[in-house]
C-alpha cells in the first residue's frame, strides 16, 4: 500500500512493505554513492546485518538517544560523511527511531545544499510521528528541536515487522503520539485504541498516518486554520519543557513526557472550559498502553517556573504569548494564551 501527500507542492511517499518486499527494494537500489546511518540498537536484525555486511564502508552506525540530536554530533558525522565522499546524487537512507531519523534528516537538508533522504523507520513513534510530515532537527541546550529545516523525504518505508524486536517501553512511547491523533481528531482510532486488538497494529499505523497528514498540507504553522499543523502539538509544549528539564535523561523518554503533557493540557483545556469530558478517561486510556500518568515529579509549585522558563525558548512562544494546542467537544485547536495566565493556570492543577 502507497499513501501519497502533497505538502507545499513536494510529493510525500510513504509505503508499507513486509521485510522480504524491504529488503528486495533496498539491495535493488542502494548504490555505492548512497550512505546509510543505522541506529545501533537494531545492529542485530538480519536485514541490517546483511546491509552492513554489503555496504560496510558507506555505513554509519549510531546508538539512538535524544542526547545524538546535539550540534557537536551534526558537525561530528556531517564531516564524516564528506570525507567518505557524496554527491548530488548521493541518497541517505536512515534506519532507526524517531532521534535518528531526525538528526539523518538535518543531516540530508544541509549537506550539499540538499541530497534526497529515504527512511526506515523502525519504531512505533517514529513510524506514526517524527517520519510523517518533513520536520528535521536537533536539539539546543535551551530547548528540544530549536535547530531545524522542514525537508520531505524521498520516500518512507513503513514495516511493522521491526516492531517484533522493539522493547515494550518504545511500543508505549509510540501509543502516546497515537493516543494524540485519537484525542484531537480520529474517532475511528479512539475506537480501536479502546478495544486494543494487537491484530490491527498495521490499521492504527495507516490510520494515525493519515490522522497527522490531515494537518501537513504546508510546512509552517497557519495558526487560524482548522488543520494548522500546530494543533499537532498537542502534550507537546508542557511535554518538551519537561524533557528538557529533565535533560533528555534516559529515566524519561519522549512518549513517556508527551504522555505527561497530554494530561497538564487536557486540565488545562478542563481549567479553561473547553473541555467537557473527563481527563479521567485520558489517563485510563494512557495506563492502558503503559504509559505514566503521574507528573507530580516534574509539574509541581517548585519546578513550574523552570518549565515556564524552557517555554519561554518555544517555537510557539510569540512576544509574551503562546499558542498552545487545547482539545474542546470538537477536537484539538489552537488557543493564544499569555506566559502569564499560562503559569497560573499551571499553579491552578493538582
């Protein structure tokens, strides 16, 4: 199956393969002009095994960890791969989670001016978010993806069959970008998510693709439209702010922080009366795919002024406002809300 998205005039390719179409695809185009960066941690599965054994020198391998997305490792494999030699012909393929695929994409933007990326997404989070949509970058000392491009990859190769080998925990942290799209607009995944039948990883992979591709039509964020590519934000703005408090520190990961800040902004849609159902309901359905729910440790009267701090360096943060994404009766929007009342709001949340 093909999904195709037009997205400010470029074509996004996603296909959904099993691991022998994938692996007959890649051998079949792979060239020596081509460099492939691979996420250590899937070092032992047997199509990375044959990719590195066929394309030793044109391989990288990196440990995958939001710690990788820094400017000292950017400029550290960006050199390596020039002194390997590449072209304008040269394709990047990357084969791992969402923190590699998002440094492999910065990467394939900047060198040469652009060469074409082709990803392989091998994680739950990084197959229904981070490969979907054109966003590339690494991380500042000041806050989480302040260094970037939007820049499409060539195409994105989707195979669940990756996901026989992933731990529990980066399934989790996969069903919490899930949980968004269900919550901000896809009944008919909030439905599958609350029968959970494991049979239909493949549908809910399809469906919460198509459920971001809704809102990607342009790469920047139209705030006031209904689809704006903000609203994908959604458990993002508190959840960055505690990552990043948190220094990427591998106690917490992105799943796990995006499924605490989906609960602080549901109290705060409550707080701020657009919400009329329960932020019970929420926090069942996260404890179902074994996510926490408890943000105590890092949302509390001590720690709220450091997050509001972190905000402060947000992409969203415009003058003293930002425009953070809310979910009322009718899914998610996006509400201008001062830092202000913002941190009061916070201090009102038990």
């Amino acid at each position: 199956m093909k999904i195709r998205k037009i997205i400010d005039k470029h074509t996004h390719e996603i296909e959904f393969l099993k691991i022998a179409q994938l692996e007959k695809k890649l051998i079949n185009n792979i060239s020596n002009n081509d460099i492939l960066i691979f996420d250590r941690n899937i070092a032992e599965i047997g199509l990375i095994k044959k990719l590195l054994k066929r394309f030793p020198k044109r391989s990288i391998v990196i440990k995958g960890h939001e710690k990788i997305k820094n400017i000292h490792n950017y400029s550290s494999i960006i050199e390596k791969i020039i002194k390997l030699g590449v072209q304008r012909k040269t394709i990047i393929y990357s084969f791992g989670g969402g923190t590699l695929g998002d440094l492999s994409g910065f990467l394939a933007s900047t060198i040469l001016r652009g060469v074409e990326h082709v990803m392989i997404p091998t994680s739950l989070l990084a197959m229904v978010d981070s490969s979907i949509g054109g966003k590339t970058g690494i991380n500042s000392k000041f806050g989480k993806n302040l260094i970037g491009t939007f820049y499409l990859p060539k195409k994105v190769f989707i195979c669940s069959d990756f996901l026989k080998s992933l731990p529990k925990r980066e399934i989790a942290c996969g069903y919490a970008e899930i949980i968004k799209y269900s919550l901000i607009n896809s009944k008919q995944l909030h439905k599958l998510l609350i029968k959970k039948s494991k049979g239909d990883i493949n549908k809910i992979i399809k469906l919460s693709i198509n459920s971001k591709l809704k809102y990607v039509s342009d790469f920047r964020e139209k705030l006031k439209s209904k689809n704006s590519r903000a609203i994908l934000n959604f458990g993002h703005t508190i959840g960055h702010a505690i990552e990043n408090s948190n220094f990427y520190k591998g106690n917490l990961k992105h799943g796990e922080a995006i499924s605490l800040g989906m609960i602080v902004e549901l109290k705060i849609s409550s707080l701020l009366n657009y919400y009329p159902k329960r932020v019970d309901d929420l926090i069942e359905i996260l404890k179902k795919y074994n996510l926490p729910v408890n943000y105590n440790k890092y949302v509390n009267k001590k720690t709220i002024p450091s997050l509001i701090k972190k905000i402060t360096f947000d992409k969203k943060v415009i003058n003293e406002d930002v425009n953070i994404a809310l979910v009322g009766k009718n899914g998610g929007f996006i509400k201008k809300i001062s830092i202000r009342d913002l941190k009061s709001t916070l201090n009102q949340i038990k």
